[in-house]
C-alpha cells in the first residue's frame, strides 16, 4: 500500500473516531438531561419496607363519607391489614411507624392522560427546535402532586435517552399510536421538527394506516409490541379536515387488537366521531367531544354503550388562560413548571400569537378554540348527567400543562361545573383503578390486599377538591416520598 494511501486510510479511521466520539459525547449529554432528578423529593422508607399509617381518616375511593382507622399496614407494595376504629390493634408492630396526625388517607390519584417526554408544556411559539425534556423530573412532579399512577397517551419519545427510573408513578405504558396516513398528530410532528428527524419521529410515535387489508400483518404486529394499550386517533380536527380513518377501518383495527388482547383507547373530536367509535368497541375514549355540542341521541347512545370517557376538560382551556393569563397559575403548577415554562406563561401571547406563523395552527384555526373550550365543558355537564362513566385524566404534553399540578387543576375545574368532590375523587382513583388492574392487587382504593399507592392529606377533600394540593406524604408500591 502506499504511503499516501496509507495515510488517507489513517486520516479516515481517525474522522471515524472523531465522528463516533461526537456522537458518544451527545448521547452522554442527551441522556443527563432526560434523566436529570428534579430533587422535588425525599425517599422516607425503601420499598419492600413495612410500615403502619397511625391515626388516619380514610377516603377508601368509593365512599361519600371518611371512616376513621387506628392503623393501615402496609408490606411489600401491598394493603396488608386495616385496623379500623372499632377494631383493636395491637400495641407493637415491627416496622415503620408513621402518625397521620388525623389526616386523610386516600388512594393515590391517577391521570389517565398523559405524554412522557413529549414537552415541557411551552406554548409551540416558544419550543424553538427540538428540545430535550427531563423525563425524570416529569416523573418525579407527578409523584409531588400526589399522582401515583399515570396512563400514557404516546409512547414516550425521550425513552431511548432515558436511564432506568429511580423515582417514577406506576406507568401504563402505550404502544405506538394508529393514524390515517397523514393524519394527526403527522402534521405537527412535521412542523416541530426539521427533516430527518421529523420521520424518524413520527415513525417512532404512529404506524400511519393507508389500507387495512394490506396492513393486517402490520397492525398485528403493533398490537403485540410491549405496552398496556393502543391509542387510536379518530379525528379530523387537529389540523383542521385531516386525513382520518374510515369508521370500517376504526372497527377492523379494534377488532384486529382486541384478538391479541391489547386494549384500544381511542381520541376523539366531535361527537359523531365518539359514537363510531364507541359503537366499534373502544375501550375508552381520551376525550368528551369537543369540535360540537353532543346531542340528545348521541348523548342517550353514549349512555347506553358505556364507554369511560377521559375528562382532558383543560385541553383548550390552555390557549384563553395563557392569553388572558387567567385564571393565575396555582402555586403548585409554578413549583412544578420548568423554568422555560413559566417564562413562556408569562410572556404576552397576544403578540407571541400575532408573529407565530404556522402552517397547522394558524389564525383561523386558532379562532375555532374558544368554541372548541365551550363545546367540550357543555358536553363535561351532559355526559355527568346522563351517566355516561368519566375518568379524571389531562393530556398532560399539551401546552401550557404541568405534570402533576394540571391534574389537581382538572378535579379542580370539575368542582365547580358542578360535580360533587366524592364523585371527582372516584374519576381519579377507584373507577380508573378498576379499569386498569382487572387481574391482581387493586388500584385506587383503600382496602385489604390492594396496592400501596396512598398519599396523606392535611384537609378533607371531600368537603373541597382543592386540598389535594396539601399533599404530606405520597406512597408509591409501599415505598414512602415526601416533599422537599
């Protein structure tokens, strides 16, 4: 060989070495930042750790009223004994021994709506670019408000960055979603984010679907893919008149699921779109109609059919409060803001929005949302008072929502369309709870042989939803966090 190919050859592997030690270096960088503890909490115990609960009032998640218990024992993740006021308890107990204080003892609560890692909930005016998120630190906040278990509406598009959790809710996990080709959320994900990474993230998040019968094999082979369930989008509102799925394509997709056992959680825009879909055999529809105001048929269908519904009653409540800047930020949502957030909130979105030039929300799409805001509380009040089953849950990812705080926000909002706190309190625990352990310990309720996932309460949220926000002790799988 000669020298100067030789030395060509040297030159290469040395770029080589270069480019892969570049690219280490960014991997390394992307993964502290995901990963990164917010240090919002204090481990109190390890799990596996047994522990008494003294002196508590218990909210037992389906219950209107609070029961007083002497002690809650719990060992291995798990409710052991409860000692209730009329029992006797024995005076020694081996463990760790924690007094309530006469506080409420209530289940954990359960957003049933969530996006890991998809944003830090800035307006997409102010996310300029990709943006790596603090996965971890998104965990640790949902904990911090008390929020033990979340159900994830995407897969999460941080996970090949992020180091194995070492605080995190229970999650239940999604697959990647199913879309008409084209359809949301393709478009934005295409807007966010440059070529090529705008395809490869959109292959990452959605098997887009052309032609069922030529992507049988393809939609089988998602609904075996690790997750607790798939998310469907039924919609052609976001952006306004997308490409959608037939109503035949929606149903052979549930039907093509359902036989590999793998539950179908479907998003919905208008009501038409919730009654095919609940027709189909949809598990759950991830949101009330919000494009029209349901009528009576449809809302007597719905009824009928059954199918929970998840409350997201802030999905376009986010656009008036950031414009308006009303209702104020809680002081729970700012502890839990990322810095970026809050400065984002604070700026004036009236001129941020006059400059945002967007090819999917554009000004007269940005019109239709004040109407999106109306229809969607109007349909909240008719699907509660028709009966139609509700569960508490945010699409926490969207702008301008916080993981954690923007569940409190939502049970919230809830109390005052009307809803009574007992009510609230089961659409984030109990009946969410029944939805997802059909085998095993029980989740969100208190009672013998159920799972440890309790957060302590100074104040009765029964009497106001809004002391959930006094959270003193939270208990995830047995395993004990406080507040910093």
């Amino acid at each position: 060989m000669s020298t100067r190919l030789i030395y060509i050859f040297r030159i290469s592997i040395l770029g080589l070495a270069t480019l892969i030690a570049v690219i280490s270096a960014l991997i390394v960088t992307a993964r502290a930042i995901v990963s990164s503890p917010a240090n919002l909490l204090t481990r109190d115990s390890i799990a596996g750790t047994s522990v008494v609960i003294k002196n508590v009032r218990v909210f037992d998640g389906k219950s209107s009223v609070l029961r007083d218990a002497h002690a809650i024992i719990v060992g291995s993740g798990i409710i052991e004994q409860i000692y209730w006021s009329s029992d006797g308890f024995p005076s020694a107990h081996k463990g760790k021994a924690i007094d309530g204080n006469g506080q409420v003892l209530m289940p954990g609560l359960i957003d049933f709506h969530a996006h890991l890692g998809f944003s830090d909930g800035r307006p997409p005016w102010a996310a300029k670019g990709p943006t790596l998120i603090n996965v971890a630190g998104q965990r640790e906040a949902f904990i911090y408000a008390g929020v033990t278990t979340v159900v994830e509406g995407s897969v999460n598009p941080m996970a090949a960055f992020e180091k194995r959790p070492k605080i995190s809710p229970n999650v239940f996990a999604a697959t990647r979603m199913l879309t008409a080709l084209e359809g949301h959320p393709i478009p934005m994900i295409r807007e966010f984010l440059p070529r090529p990474m705008s395809e490869w993230s959109a292959d990452m998040m959605a098997l887009q679907v052309s032609s069922i019968d030529a992507q049988t094999d393809e939609i089988r082979n998602l609904a075996r893919e690790p997750g607790h369930h798939i998310k469907v989008i039924f919609d052609r509102s976001i952006p306004w008149g997308a490409p959608r799925l037939s109503p035949s394509a929606l149903e052979a997709i549930i039907k093509l699921a359902h036989a590999e056992g793998k539950l179908v959680y479907v998003h919905i825009g208008s009501s038409e779109e919730a009654l095919i879909a609940a027709r189909a055999g949809a598990d759950v529809l991830m949101h009330p109609p919000f494009v029209d105001k349901i009528n009576d048929e449809t809302l007597s269908a719905l009824a009928e059919i059954g199918a929970p519904v998840v409350t997201t009653a802030q999905i376009w409540q986010w656009l008036s409060r950031g414009v308006n800047q009303s209702p104020p930020l809680t002081q729970l949502e700012k502890r839990l803001s990322t810095e970026k957030a809050l400065e984002a909130r604070e700026a004036d979105w009236r001129t941020e929005i006059a400059n945002y030039n967007s090819a999917t929300f554009t000004p007269e799409y940005l019109a239709r949302v004040e109407s999106f805001e109306h229809n969607l509380e109007h349909n909240l009040k008719r699907l509660y008072a028709a009966g139609v089953p509700l569960i508490a849950g945010t699409d926490t990812g969207l702008p301008g929502l916080t993981p954690g705080a923007s569940l409190l926000f939502e049970l919230g909002m809830l109390q005052d369309y009307g809803i009574p706190a007992n009510v609230i309190l089961q659409m984030a625990t109990s009946r969410p709870g029944a939805l997802l352990s059909s085998s095993g310990p029980k989740l969100g309720i208190v009672q013998e042989g159920a799972r440890a996932d309790l957060i302590l309460v100074d104040g009765n949220p029964l009497s106001n939803i809004r002391y959930l926000e006094n959270v003193s002790l939270i208990m995830v799988s047995g395993e004990i966090f406080r507040r910093r």
